[in-house]
C-alpha cells in the first residue's frame, strides 16, 4: 500500500460522505469538509495502515493531502 492509498482509503473511513472521486493529489483536507479532528484521525489511521510511527508534531501545519503523503512517504 502507497502512502497515498493509505491516506485516500483512511480519509474515506473517517468522512464517508466524501465523494471518492474528490480525494486527489493537490486537494486541501478543508475544501473534503474535513475538521481538524478528522485530520487527526485520517493521519493516525493512515500511519496504522503503513506500520509508520511518525511524531504527531510533524504533522502540525499540514493541511493537503501532497502534504501528509508526502511526509508519510519519507518515513517509509
């Protein structure tokens, strides 16, 4: 699993009422109705799938998914 997988699928559990076809490379967590808690969640999710152990820290700030893939996928 790719660290966009991980991300896309973690994002589809956490806020089912996204429209699959919207989470993209480039697209602002924001501008998918997700809060701050369910960016929280998303990542925690995601570094679950991955077998990552990413400080929570690193993620303050990021905001797009190109963002949060992009760090995941330096820590794999």
């Amino acid at each position: 699993m790719t660290a966009f997988e991980a991300v896309r699928s973690s994002l589809l559990e956490v806020v089912p009422e996204v429209d699959p076809a919207q989470v993209v490379p480039g697209r602002a967590l924001a501008e998918l109705g997700c809060t701050s808690i369910d960016r929280a969640e998303i990542v925690m999710l995601a570094m679950e799938r991955l077998g990552l152990d990413v400080p929570v820290a690193e993620f303050g700030g990021l905001d797009d998914i190109d963002a949060i893939v992009g760090l995941l996928a330096r820590h794999g």
